[in-house]
C-alpha cells in the first residue's frame, strides 16, 4: 500500500473521519466496568446474636440454595442483626435469570423466625461513583435529611442523570417507648404491644374476586410510615366502650436510628447525595450537570442552608486527558521543529500529521474492541504517545536518507 497513494490517502481519510465520529459518541468512564457475577440475600434479624442468626436465616437460605443448578459457590456471614449470603455464579450463567431463581427460591422458605424480616435478594453490581453533592449548615438533621430526598430527587429528574443514594444519614426510625408502669395498669406486657403494632402494620394480600366487569383485587393496605399513625393504633377495645390507642401509654417519635455515625462538611452538619454513572453516562457531563444544578439551586434556599460537592472523581478523568492532550500538542512541536529545522518543511509536515492520524485510528477500533476512555486507556495512549513521537523522529531521518 506504500506504493499506491490512493489506497494510503483514502486509508487516511477513513481513519481520520471515523476517529472524529467515534470520538464524539466513545464511551467514557472513570474505570473499566467489571461484572461481578454474584447474587447476594440478606435478611435482618435485630436482636439476634451471631449465632442465632446462622442457626434461624443463613442455614435455611444455604439449604434452599443448594438445589440451584449455576451456582458456584456460596459465602455466608452471620453477624450480630443481620445474615448476608452471597452465591457466585458459574462463569457463562445467566445472572438475571440466577436471580430471579434464587429469590423464588427463598420466597419459599417457611421456617424463617418471626422477628427476621423479609430477606432481600440483589444482584450485586460494582457502581460508579462519579461526585457528591452535599448540603450543610447550622439546622437540624431531619431538615437537613429532607433537604438531601429533595436534591436527590430532583437529580433523579434530570436526563443525564439516572441513579443517586442519599449517603451520610441516618436511616429513619419510628421510636415507640412504652413505660412499664402503663403496662401494668393496663395488664399488659410489652409482647403484646409489639404483637399489636405489628398486626395492625401490615398490607396484606387477600385474593381476587370476579365479577362481570372483570376482576377485582382485594388488598389490605395498613402499613404505617410515620409516628402519628402508629399513635393511633388500637391496643385495647373492650365491649364496654374502652378503647386505649398506642399514643396513650407510648411517646412515639419520629426520629433516627441510633449508629456512631455523622458527617460534618467545613466543620457543619451535612448530609450527601452521591451520583453514580450508569450505562453510557459520561462522568464529565455528570459533574457538570451537578454543579450547575447546585448553583441554580442555592439561590432558592436559606442563607443557613449550603451546597457543595464533594469527592469529583470526574476531575482526575478530566484531567488525564488534559495532559494527554498536552504531551500530544508538545509531541507534535518537538516533531515538526526538530524535523523542519534539520531536514525538510514538507517532511516534516507529513510526518508530524501521523501522529494524530495514528491515534484517531486507535479512537475508530476502540468501539469494536469494547475499549472505552478511562484512566487506564488514557494512561496507555500517553506511554503509546512517547513512542510515538521517537518513531516519527525516526521514520523522518529515514525517509529523508532514502531521498537523497
């Protein structure tokens, strides 16, 4: 082909158009995604030790799982209030498919305790963080808990944004405290109250009836989300007309679950909302995105109330490829002056456009090759770039010796 000038111009042509056209739509992340193959249950157990759990959920779960044909190992932790039983798939299985089994498959569990929850079964997936974005400032937690739900949902609104997680609050928690001296006036023990409120919190199914306008779905829906409610809850109702709710011999708050966490930003209260990518989301765009919002954002809240970002992982992405470009533009410099200086203009001049022609060509395979830009291909195109530059050097010298 080094004989036939057409066939290397148009090789050119193509490589240089399809490079541009493909960088425009490349997909960017700021690692490589890696698909984890796993499916993980876990199951709240609050109360129980470590060894009551593995005895009441973890043996159950392993027992129900080992008749699932594709799994190829399973790994359990029992800890104090919680069993997490992760299952490892068989290199080539269907891990949508694997799920939905094993969920089936735990969903028949029967023998469960009383007192562990629903088990939860999710395909684990290694996400991407991208920024966070955090509000702060002298107001109280759950102002503070309501201000990060509403960023976050309205984060959730934007097109280039598809996922975010409220991080660094305290999940909430309704507090029901019951003094022992109402118990015994009522001759109640506190089982029975928690037998109540459980009883009377709950949306339950009850079946199908048909009619001639179709089918009708019966559905009691009595789950309590919030402390008043729970307050109104009906303990006692007796026939001679005496009826004691919950509120009257309980203080129920709406209030936090107790952990050692808590997060303070510029030495204030604060809470985050992180931003994941996902698909073909760039992490760039994402940034961008956030920080124009937060900016908007601002100027509707309190002079209390601030925001800011946190943790921009899209920065380091941003700027290897800034220095990528640096070295390219210094690479191009050093070739053309060194070569126009010593040899010749024109040679020069066609030598130094290989270099960029060279790596839109690598730009145009990328997509067929599933390579995306992250910071491990933007590392190796600027120790390929170094290379690079030496052999147009070179290749110049050359070329320059075979005309003579």
């Amino acid at each position: 082909m080094a004989g036939n000038h057409v066939a290397a111009n148009l090789l050119m042509l193509i490589l240089v158009v399809g490079g541009f056209m493909t960088a425009m739509s490349l997909k960017q992340e700021i690692f490589p995604e890696i698909l984890l193959d796993r499916v993980q249950v876990s199951v709240l157990y609050l109360g129980a030790g470590p060894a009551e759990v593995e005895d009441g959920v973890v043996l159950k779960v392993e027992e129900s799982l080992s008749g699932i044909t594709g799994i190829k190992k399973v790994t359990s932790v029992a800890s104090e209030g919680l069993a997490t039983i992760t299952a490892e798939a068989v290199n080539g299985t269907d891990i949508d498919l694997l799920t939905q089994e094993i969920k089936a498959e735990v969903d028949r569990i029967t023998t469960m305790p009383e007192e562990a929850e629903k088990p939860v079964v999710t395909k684990l997936e290694r996400r991407t963080q991208v920024i966070y974005a955090v509000v702060y400032g002298d107001i109280p937690e759950r102002s503070l808990h309501e201000y990060a739900e509403g960023i976050s949902d309205d984060l959730r609104t934007l097109p280039e944004i598809t996922q975010t997680e409220l991080a660094g609050v305290r999940p909430y928690e309704i507090s029901i405290d019951v003094p022992e001296e109402r118990l015994r006036r009522y001759g109640m023990t506190l089982g029975t109250v928690a037998e109540r409120i459980r009883q009377a919190s709950i949306d339950l199914p009850g079946g199908s009836i048909k009619s001639e306008g179709g089918t009708v779905m019966i559905r009691t829906k009595e789950k309590r989300h919030k402390g008043s409610e729970y307050a109104d809850i009906l303990i006692i109702n007796r026939p001679d007309g005496t009826a004691v709710r919950l509120g009257d011999i309980a203080t129920v708050r709406d209030t936090f679950r107790e952990t050692d966490e808590f997060l303070t930003f510029d030495g204030k209260p604060a809470a985050m909302v992180a931003v994941f990518r996902v698909g073909d989301q760039k992490p760039i765009e994402i940034s961008n995105v956030v920080k124009s919002y937060l900016a908007d954002k601002q100027l509707t809240l309190p002079d209390s109330v601030h925001l800011s970002t946190f943790d921009d992982k899209s920065e380091m992405l941003k700027s290897r490829m800034n220095l990528l470009m640096k070295n390219a533009m210094l690479g191009l410099v050093l070739v053309f002056i060194v070569l126009g200086l010593f040899l010749d203009i024109r040679l020069a001049s066609w030598v130094m456009l290989g270099i960029p022609i060279s790596f839109l060509g690598a730009l145009f395979l990328m997509p067929g090759l599933d390579v995306s830009i992250n910071m491990l291909s933007l590392f190796a195109f600027i120790l390929a770039l170094g290379i690079v530059v030496d052999d147009a050097i070179v290749v110049g010298e050359n070329i320059f010796e075979h005309r003579r």
